[in-house]
C-alpha cells in the first residue's frame, strides 16, 4: 500500500531540504517524525508535515492498514519556478545582479514493510 502526500511551491531552498530528505529516507514513519522533531534546521518543519499528510491519507485511503509498519519509501525535493521570488541587488559601476529565492516541490511515498 503507497500512500503519497506533496508540498508544492514549498518556500525554502532545495538544496537545504534535501540535507533533512536524505536523513529520514528509508526510516520507519515514527522514527522519522522523531528525528524531524528535535532536527534544528529549517527544512525539518515542513518535511515533518509532509509526512504527517501522508500518513493521515494511508489511514483514510484504508482502514484496515497497520500504521506501525509504515516507512519513507520515497522522498524527493525538486526545484520549483521562482518567476515571483526574484529580487535584484544593487552592484558595482551602476549595475545589479539578481537574488534567486529557493522555490521547492517536495514528495513523500509511504510503504509497508
């Protein structure tokens, strides 16, 4: 039984949400909640509650699944389009460079094992 939740347009680099992506893969569901609990970076928060919707879809998709057995099968962190996100810095000789805000699309897969 898969059980999918997404958090799309997530306003946080992918780089630094793919640091807290990679800890929890693999984990048991309630291991992973855990660690994103007491994890102090920024990602850790919306990560956890990406788990937590896919956990609440596994238990009303099917009533009869063992959440116990739960695990992060899969979990990926996409870069999402940043056309609103862009800020522009003032530089040398009369030019400026553009300040690209980090827009994320993060997916979780539960499993049984």
């Amino acid at each position: 039984m898969i059980s999918k939740a997404n958090a799309m347009y997530a306003r946080i680099a992918p780089r630094k949400a793919r640091v807290v992506a990679n800890l929890v893969r693999g984990k048991d569901v309630g291991a992973a909640l855990m660690t994103l609990e007491f994890l102090r970076k920024s990602a850790a928060p919306l990560i956890r509650k990406v788990i937590e919707s896919a956990l609440a879809n596994a238990r009303t998709g099917k009533s009869d699944a063992n959440v116990d057995d739960l695990y992060v099968s899969k979990i990926t962190v996409d870069k999402g389009p940043n056309r609103q996100m862009r800020r522009w810095r003032p530089r040398a000789m009369g030019r400026a460079t553009r300040i690209v805000k980090g827009v994320s699309h993060i997916m979780v897969e539960l499993d049984e094992r």
